[in-house]
C-alpha cells in the first residue's frame, strides 16, 4: 500500500507515521488507558489521520483479542495506514523503547540487588498521564455514547469489572449480544466510520499472519525439542506462549495468574519481586504486560546456569518475543475479515454496544491508574459481591495530585501542547524529588 489518505485528504507518508508511532512508543507511559488515550489524541485529535468511529471500531476489535489490546490498536492502525509494514513497524515502535528500558532496569535489579528510586522526571510523566486518560475519557465517551441505552452499558460494564470483578469477556459478549438483540428488534444501524482510509489487502496479511504463525510457533518447537521441557527457556517459551493465547481482558487480566505461576509454580521469582517488576513496568513506556520481561529476566539469571546478566538477557527475550509475536497473527489474521464486515448492520450494532462497554472498562482502567498514583499500593474489601477500595488517606500523593490536576487545566482548560504539558510536568516531577 503506497500510502493512506487521512481524513483531510492530505497523505499520510510513511515516513511521518512511524515517527509517529515512534513518538508514541516513547511516550506511552499510563498502562493501557493512556496509551490508548495517547494514540486517540495524536491518531484522531491532532494529525486526523482517522476518525473516531473507525479508532473506536479497530479498539472494539483489538479489546476482544488475547494480549496486550493497546500494542494490537497499534499495530492495527499502523496497518491501515501502510499496509502489513505499517503494522508491523507500529507495532515494535510501541514495544522496543519499553522493552529495551525493562530489561536495563531487570539487569540493574538482578545486579544490584533493589530497585533505584523512581527518578522524579518519571513520577511526574506518570501524574500528568492522568490528565491524558481523562482527557481521552471525555471525548470517547461524548462520541461513543450516544443515547441513554450506551450511557447504561458503559455504566454496567464499569460496575461489572470495577465492582463485582465478572471476567472481562464475558462483560464484552453479553454487551455484544445486547446489541446484536437490540438490532433485530429495532433495526436501527450506528453511522457508518466516516473517514476515507481503504483496508490494505487482505492476500498481503494473510499471508503475514502465516508467516508469525511460524515465527511464533517454530521457535517453540526448536527449544523444547532440543532442550527439554525443563530447560528454563524451553519452559518460559511455553508458559509465554500460554500466556498470548488466554489472556482476554488485556494486561490486566492476566498479571494475578503470572504472578502465581511464576512465584509459586516454577520458582522463578520471589512473592514480593512480583510487585518489584510491577512498578517497574508502571513507570517504562509501553505495555504494562512489559513486565512479563521483567520475570523472564530474573527466571534466566538464576536457573539458567549462564552467568546472570547473560541468562537474564536469554530470559527477557524469551519472554518478549513468545508474548508479542502471536500479537501479529491476531492481528493480520483477523483484521481483514473485521474492516470487511464493517459495514453489516447486526455486527456494527453488536460493536457500537461494545464500544459503549469498552469505555466502561477505559474508566475502570483509569481509576485503577489512579488510584495506583494518588495513594500507592491499596487493599480491598468485600461487601456482598462488591469489591470496594480501602484507601489510607494518610498515604495521598499530595505532588501526585498537584501534578495531575495542573496538567488536566493546561490540556483539557487551556488546550496546550501535550508534549509541552509532558515536559513541564516532568521538570516538576525532578524538582519535587529534589525538594
């Protein structure tokens, strides 16, 4: 594909979006909700290179798919606009720059022995991506909810995750059948996406999607058959393999069960290391499944038998590449088919209702961040059926809060340069640490 057409008709040259793609990579900090909402203010507010039906509608997509959903909107929007390069360059542009940070600070903690302070410049970029993820909030849920019956959804989708803890597929296929039912009772299609972008070939990601079907698969198959099953890399390339396919729901659906595993089923880290890795991964670009790498590096320094750096170099890499590569197949495998039937009115209605849940579990995303960045590590408590937060009020990040809520005016009151805003606060973030 030589190039795809933005919404204001200018083209979109290949060179300018994986810079792009590239900016976003580095700036991605916030977990998933800001890093979508990283990619909606640039992709859909700032350049207009898509509109907010057809983002929406690849997020609805990416959401129902195992793996981290925002590395697949990446990827998926990068193969809109340039075909299966595209995809697969936006997709290790969102990666590499975490991961590359990941593994330094794995190497530093298996050196060492503890994990440095978080460095004040980014306490204060993970203040200020509140402001992001609320900004996006706002606007997604202004375009996507569009009648009282979407407000209603989004509304039992967030209680659904947030408070009673039901599993995330199952929020997204009830709300796909309700809108499936609703279709056929009323018949009424949501607008159809309104940007010009043409879907890139399907032959072309097909045939991509077989080829990291083999990448993927073919590695698998070379360790265990040559090292054994328990061989710690033949081992981490299973269970990371396990992993890519059942974990729906996101990075956050499947960070309670890696933590078990790896803690108390292999042995490859201690209780309290899983929450070492954790913050580490809240405070890197990228996906916060990064810290996946983070396991893999500390497993391969200590069972490897090679000397630590190198075995957690093997490890880390393991990790990543058995996570993200089948990223790829479900993308170029499936994107084809969804951009086809884009315009059949029982499956917009089933995804308009989806994208109504999705903005549920964007808000649950955010308070969780949230609550993560104002007050630290928190414990909850059952009520009936509903899981409510115990915070201290004596542990609120008062600069935390300052940071945020300064931010929010300069992007959503003021409307100034978000890497402006970035910057400012970061400044703030080194300052207070010095203070």
């Amino acid at each position: 594909m030589a190039g795809a057409i933005a919404l204001d008709g200018q083209k979109i040259e290949a060179r300018e979006a994986f810079q792009t793609f590239g900016k976003i990579g580095l700036l991605s900090f916030g977990g998933p909700a800001g890093q979508i909402a990283m990619m909606h203010r640039v992709l859909v507010d700032e350049k207009k290179w898509i509109s907010e039906e057809r983002f929406l509608h690849a997020l609805n997509f990416c959401m129902l798919l195992p793996g981290p959903e925002a590395m697949q909107l990446a990827t998926y929007l990068g193969w809109l606009f340039h075909g299966v390069k595209g995809g697969v360059i936006a997709g290790l542009l969102f990666i590499l720059p975490g991961a590359c940070v990941m593994l330094a600070l794995s190497a530093l903690y298996v050196s060492f022995g503890q994990v440095p302070l978080v460095e004040g410049l980014l306490f204060g970029l993970k203040a200020a991506v509140l402001a992001i993820v609320l900004e996006a909030l706002i606007k997604v849920s202004k375009r996507a909810l569009t009648d009282r019956s979407a407000y209603g959804i989004a509304v039992c989708a967030f209680i659904a995750i947030a408070l009673l803890k039901l599993p995330f597929p199952l929020v997204i296929l009830v709300a796909g059948i309700f809108g499936y039912l609703r279709y056929r009772i009323t018949h009424v299609v949501p607008l159809a996406p309104t940007d010009t972008l043409d879907e890139p070939a399907e032959r072309g990601a097909l045939q991509s999607a077989a080829v990291w079907l083999v990448l993927w698969l073919g590695p698998l198959a070379v360790l265990v058959l040559a090292l054994g099953h328990a061989n710690i890399f033949a081992a981490q390339a299973e269970f990371f393999s396990k992993m890519a396919v059942v974990t729906f729901g996101g990075a956050y659906a499947v960070l309670a069960y890696v933590a078990q595993q790896a803690v108390d089923y292999y042995g490859w880290l201690k209780p309290d290391e899983m929450l070492t890795g954790l913050g580490l991964a809240e405070t890197t670009p990228g996906s916060l499944i990064l810290v996946l790498a983070f396991v893999g590096f500390v497993g391969g320094s200590r069972l490897s038998g090679f000397d630590p750096i190198t075995g957690g170099l093997l490890g880390g890499l393991t990790a990543l590449w058995f996570t993200f590569a089948p990223c790829f197949l479900w993308i170029f495998a499936g994107a084809p088919f969804v951009e086809r039937l884009r315009h059949v009115g029982w499956l917009k209605a089933s995804l308009a209702a989806i994208t109504a849940a999705v903005v549920g579990v964007i808000a649950n995303l955010a308070v969780w961040f949230g609550l993560h960045v104002l007050f630290g590590a928190f414990q909850e408590t059952l009520f009936g059926p509903v899981h409510l937060p115990v915070l201290d009020l004596s542990a609120f990040d008062w600069a935390a809060a300052i940071i945020a809520v300064s931010a929010a005016i300069a992007l959503i009151g003021l409307r100034i340069n978000m890497l402006i805003v970035l910057g400012l606060a970061a400044i703030a973030g080194i300052l207070l640490g010095l203070i």
